[in-house]
C-alpha cells in the first residue's frame, strides 16, 4: 500500500488522518508507510482481541492527549465490537489513570514538602 492509498482509505472510513502524519507525509511518505508496518505489527498478536487493542489505544491516545487518536481509537474500538459503555469506561479509567499520575509526578515536591514542615 502507498501513502497516497492509505490516506484515500482512511477518508473513505471516515477517519481522521493525524495532522503530523499528515505532514510527515508530505515530507517522508515512506516514514509513515514505516510507522502503519509497525502499527500493522503491533496489532498482528493474536493474545489480546482487536476490541481489547483498539481500547488500550484509546486509553493511550486519552493519556498523551491526543484529540485525532482519541476520536481514531474510539471509532476503532467501536468497530471492532466494543459498546459505548466500554468506550465510556475506558475513558473514565483513562482519565483517572492519568490524573493520578500528578500524585507520583509530584514525588520530589511532597518530599520537600515533607521534610520542611
């Protein structure tokens, strides 16, 4: 497959092609056709369904906050047999998974903090 046919493809689906992607095309099309190889890879195991994939991706896309892979990923997730109510789920797990992060991120403050009371 090419960049010119991808991206035909991903417009014909209805899905957003990620702007750096986009660009990236633009500049390198054989860097991105490297990047869906190894997404291609990644998706090829047989232990974890394409449902269950497709929601590790979206709670992913969630925690870098990534808008294009978010809407990708929930599409994705739906697709593959996913109900709104797990999409919602993963997005509520998602969202606490990374704001807890704030607490572990804020190590070095607290034991400041801590030390200095």
């Amino acid at each position: 497959m090419t960049y010119q046919e991808w991206t035909e493809n991903m417009k014909k689906q209805g899905k957003q092609i990620p702007r750096p992607l986009e660009l990236l095309g633009q500049l390198d099309d054989k860097r991105v056709m490297a990047h869906l190889s190894d997404k291609n890879a990644a998706y090829s195991g047989e232990a974890l369904t394409q449902k269950a994939k497709a929601l590790i991706a979206l709670a992913v896309g969630i925690a870098l906050d990534s808008q294009a892979c978010i809407l990708n990923h929930a599409k994705a997730a739906k697709e593959a047999g996913a109900s709104t109510a797990e999409i919602v789920e993963t997005l509520a797990v998602a969202k606490f998974s990374k704001g807890a992060t704030a607490f572990s991120s804020s190590l070095q403050a607290l034991e400041w903090l801590a030390a200095n009371m």
